[in-house]
C-alpha cells in the first residue's frame, strides 16, 4: 500500500517563509519542505538550520533545498516573495506593481510543472496578488487562497481581549474586505462569550470607553506597522495565520477563517478577490459565509471592494 506524502512548497525565504516552515515543522503538519528562493545560499542555510531542530520537534519532517520541479507533487504551494516592502509610507498597494512580475515570474515556473494542488498567497498586496495568481495558474478559483485578514483578524481579537482581558480565542470577531487602509469589521457580528460587542462596551465603560470601536479599528489597521517600524519585518503572526490555513485544509477541519477569495456574486460582488468568512476543507474554499451586516457596514465593505477595483487594470494588461 501506498501512503501519501504529505508535500509543501516554500516559494521565498524571507523572514515569513522561513517562520512559516519552522511553524509547519513545529506542528508536525507536512512529511517534506522544499524552500526556494533565488538566493540558494540562504536557502541551503535554512534548510540546515531548520533540519538540525527536528530532534526536539514532534516528527522528523523532511526540509530540503527546492526547486520548481517539487511543485509537480507538492499538495500545496506557498507563495510569500515579494519586493521589499516600501521604507517610507504604509500603503501595501503601493507595492503592487513592481510585484506583479515576481508572481508571473513564480506562476509561470509552477505551471511548466503541472501543479495542480492548493495555492496559498502571503505576497502583498495579497488581495490582488491572489486575484493575479488565479488568473495565471488557471487552477480553479476554491484551490487560490489568499491569507487576506486571517492575520488582521487575530491582531482584532488580541486588542478586544487585552481590553476585557480574557482569552484572545474567547472573541469572535472578523475583519474583513481589503487586508490594507480599507478593511472594516462588522461590529454587529462580534460577540464575546456569546455577549454582543454592543453590550460589552455599554457594561464596561471604566475600561473600554463609550465608543471604542474607530480606536481598535485603528489599533488593528496599524499593528503590522508598529511592528514593523521596530524589527523591520514581521513574520510569526503571519506565519501561523499561514499555517492556521493549511492545517483545516490537510486536516479537512471545515474551519470558518476570513481568507482571500474569489466572489462570484457574493455580498453583490463579481470577479473579485477579497477577505470575506470561507468554510475551509480538504477541497480549499468550499463555501463563501455571507455576513447578515448592516447598511452601514455593507457600505464600507462596498467600499472597500471599489478601492481594490480601481487597480485591477493594471493587473490585466
């Protein structure tokens, strides 16, 4: 009998690709690593560095130097290169059009091998980054994921718990829409302990204020920056949001995460890549959550598609 070998592609080993594979090999995800990246030197480094800690890890995942070729038999393909983030601003857009080449490059290569399992994009701007990766592998749209504001979405939960101080797990919260400026969170959809967000803050004035909300919107839009500003990267929590994705799709969990995906008339919207809540199983995105929001947040959710919209010319020429 022949067992499956569980095989996961790294495409970058920046910071996010790197943390990304020690979280994999940490929780015992995938039989076999293969990292790319045009540096082989750095790549050969890490994979040392990575496959000396396997004797204090759960299994013994193999991490090897790869090359496109691997994706041939790869279930899944990580895609976190990118160009350097801009020093000076906080726009992920802005990085859109020196990164377009570096993905056709990337899909171009994984095509010529015939790659035909589950896309996963941590490139930013990831929304239109997923959007220009579908178009180009032709894989079908429920096997192109982006990581969206599964990352956005935790930073959310962490501020709402430090504030009531309970556990980050006990909120349930999402945000939404673009994973930049534009995002939004449907405040009437968050609960804590089954308690509407509304009547949290109503019975917690003395620590959350009377209208906390446009705060830890701030707080949530600009945590990757405060981070950023100080260690020049970030990487672990984009790294498990990444791993967090790929553990329900391996382990068919039907898990509910706000990934990047294509709406083919969802929230009234077509042909466009976005955060919204996904069922996620074996098969990638198996269905779209529609959200029962109010006019108000269907606004700035429209809004926020309309801003994304606005550069898709760019990604079709």
């Amino acid at each position: 009998m022949k067992l499956e070998k569980r095989k996961i592609v790294i495409i970058g080993c920046g910071h996010v690709g790197v943390s990304t594979a020690f979280c994999l090999i940490n929780q015992g995800l995938c039989d076999e690593i293969a990292l790319i990246d045009l540096n082989e030197e750095k790549v050969l480094g890490e994979v040392l560095d990575l496959s000396q800690s396997i004797e204090y890890m759960n299994r013994n995942t193999h991490v090897k130097v790869g090359r496109y070729e691997d994706c041939e038999d790869a279930q899944i393909v990580i895609i976190t290169a990118s160009v350097p983030t801009p020093q000076s601003g906080n726009d992920r857009l802005k990085m859109l059009e020196p990164s377009l080449n570096v993905m056709k490059s990337i899909i171009t290569q994984i095509k010529e091998h015939h790659f035909d399992g589950h896309l996963i994009v941590v490139s930013n701007p990831v929304d239109l980054m997923s959007y220009y990766a579908y178009k180009l592998s032709g894989l079908p749209a429920n096997q192109v994921i982006g990581t969206g504001t599964t990352l956005d979405t935790a930073r959310l939960k962490y501020f709402i718990a430090q504030k009531i101080q309970v556990d980050p797990r006990s909120v349930h919260a999402m945000v939404i829409g673009e994973h930049g400026d534009s995002e939004m969170i449907p405040w009437s959809t968050v609960r804590i302990g089954g308690k509407d967000i509304y009547s949290v803050v109503q019975d917690n004035q003395s620590r959350l204020g009377q209208e906390p909300y446009q705060q830890m919107k701030k707080d949530t839009i600009q945590a990757g920056w405060e981070i950023f500003n100080r260690k020049g990267n970030t990487c672990y929590g984009i790294a498990s949001s990444t791993v967090g994705i790929i553990r329900t799709i391996l382990h068919n969990e039907n898990q509910i995460l706000p990934v990047s995906t294509l709406l083919r008339g969802e929230y009234g919207q077509d042909d466009l890549f976005i955060s919204v809540p996904a069922i996620i199983d074996r098969s990638g995105v198996r269905e779209i959550v529609e959200l029962r929001m109010t006019p108000q947040e269907q606004e700035e959710f429209n809004q926020s598609c309309q801003r994304l919209k606005s550069f898709y010319d760019l990604l079709n020429q």
